[in-house]
C-alpha cells in the first residue's frame, strides 16, 4: 500500500488548498497550476496591466498560503475564494496606484469594478442558477467537458486525454455544448413576453 499515490492532480480542490496550507510542494503547485489562469484573468480584467496582474496573482497565492486555514466551504468554493482575494488586491492596487485625480470619464470604469449592491448579488446569483440549470439540462459528457474546459480552464487536449477520447470529440462536445447554452440562455424566460 505504501507505494499507491492517488494523482494529484485529481484532488478536490480543498484537499489542494490543505496541502498547500502544510507546505507540499507538489500539492502547492499543483493547487497554482489549477489556478493561475482564473486568479490572472480576474487581476487582468480589474487593472488592464499584465505585470501587475502578475503581481497581484502572486499575491493572491501567497495569502491563500498564509490564510488556507480560515477558508470556509460554507461561503463559497476555493475557487470562489481565491478569486475575491484576487479582485480585492486587485481594486486596492488601483486605488493605491492613484495619486493624481482621476479623469470623470474613468471614474465610471473604477465604480463599476470596486461597487458591488445588493441589486448585483441578486442578479448575479439569478444569472448563475440560471447557468447551472442549463448546464444541467445538457448531456453528461457534455457538460462535463464545457465545465473542464470553461470552469477548470482545460485545453481540449487535456480533456482528450482525461476522458480518454479523441481530440475532434473533446472539440465537438465543447463547441456543441457552447451552442445548446447560448440557445438556451438567449431564449427569452417564461414570462418575459417582451417586457
């Protein structure tokens, strides 16, 4: 028994963080691996530079590392965790970066990223059950390989290989999956009747 490893790459997402938490090696660059791409997306949508996105990516890891123990499921996912770690950097590397008085026509774009309301929460969470139900709605295999590649950020090679399928299948599972939603979200709701 003492030579079964189970891959790493495999392990939940909190099981990751825990190991990250600990001091792994493996398991905390595996955990960075899983992650980088949304923590870098969230930094680069927030400040529009690439070397500080960077910068505050790294951030983000460092106090995912610091803080691994506080993390509670309770209040979101780790990827939901480690993406308002990353917006909150974000937004206060901005507001650090402003000595000079903004211009009127870019305080709209700032407001826009650091206000968040009551209003938008409640939107947002409509519009995130309303993907869920789509998602849900679609094939398995599908909706599998449409959350690999769109939650998980894989390649539609790494998901070949994972399903152990062809890479035209992958393609098409995605590009199939992607349409049945778009059809699905863009449709007008029951009720709406072009209110």
């Amino acid at each position: 028994m003492q030579g079964i490893r189970f891959p790493v790459g495999r392990l939940p997402d909190e099981a990751l963080l825990s190991g990250l938490a600990t001091g792994d090696p493996e398991l905390a660059a595996t955990f960075v691996r899983r992650f980088q791409h949304t923590v870098f997306g969230v930094a680069i949508a927030v400040t529009g530079d690439p070397q500080l996105a960077e910068d505050i990516a790294q951030q983000t890891f460092e106090r995912a590392w610091r803080h691994a123990q506080i993390y509670d499921p309770r209040r979101g996912s780790v990827a939901t965790w480690l993406t308002t770690i990353a917006h909150n950097l974000a937004v206060d590397a901005l507001r650090s970066r402003r000595s000079e008085p903004m211009a009127p026509e870019d305080l709209d774009v700032l407001l826009d990223v650091v206000s968040e309301t009551p209003e938008q929460w409640a939107l947002a969470d409509e519009a995130s059950a309303r993907l869920r139900a789509a998602v849900a709605q679609l094939p398995r295999e599908q909706g599998r390989a449409l959350v690999m590649a769109g939650i998980y950020g894989m390649t539609a090679q790494q998901i070949a290989d994972w399903e152990k399928i062809p890479l035209g299948t992958a393609k098409t599972r995605i590009r199939t999956a992607m349409a049945k939603l778009r059809n699905t979200l863009t449709s007008p709701k029951r009720g709406d009747h072009g209110q």
